[in-house]
C-alpha cells in the first residue's frame, strides 16, 4: 500500500512540476496540453492511477506509457528543450 501511495504522489508531483515549469518559463501551454495536466491529475487523486485498462501501463504505475510519454513532451516543452524521443536512424545510401 505504500508503494501505490509513494507511486500516486510521484504522479502528482511531475504533474505539478510540469505546469510549474511552463509558467515559470512563460511557455504557453495549449489547451489539450493544460487540461491534460489537470485531468490526469484529477484521476490520480481520486483513483489512483490515471488509466483503466491494465495493459496501457504497467502494474503498479499511475500513468499510462502514452500518459507518461506526454508529460515528458510537455515538460521538454517548458523547459524549451526539443521533445524527448529516439534520434531517428539514417543508413547510408547503397551502392
């Protein structure tokens, strides 16, 4: 039980640092992005975790990975970094 606990305030918190971090940096979040943050973070204090279908994240866990990937898009954001992600791969040409 402490474990979810310690899992649900995480949640929060990056939540919370995330939003902090725009404001902060005077990013200017959208719409979608602002209620996305509110709206995960409604669900992972009532519920516990912001997603029902247990395979959209692992056990345990209080985003879903897309919810997961999202915040880190967002937080990149605030931070003006570019979005995280996999460098994309170039192969050189054949012949």
């Amino acid at each position: 039980m402490a474990r979810k606990a310690a899992t649900r305030r995480a949640a929060l918190n990056a939540l919370k640092r995330a939003r902090r971090a725009a404001d902060r940096a005077g990013v200017e979040l959208s719409d979608w992005e602002g209620e996305f943050l509110t709206d995960v973070g409604e669900r992972v204090k009532t519920y516990g975790r912001a997603f029902g279908d247990p395979e959209k994240g692992a056990p345990g866990q209080a985003l879903s990975l897309m919810q997961a990937r999202k915040l880190r898009e967002i937080t990149a954001k605030a931070k003006g970094a570019a979005a995280p992600g996999r460098p994309v791969r170039r192969r050189p040409p054949k012949g």
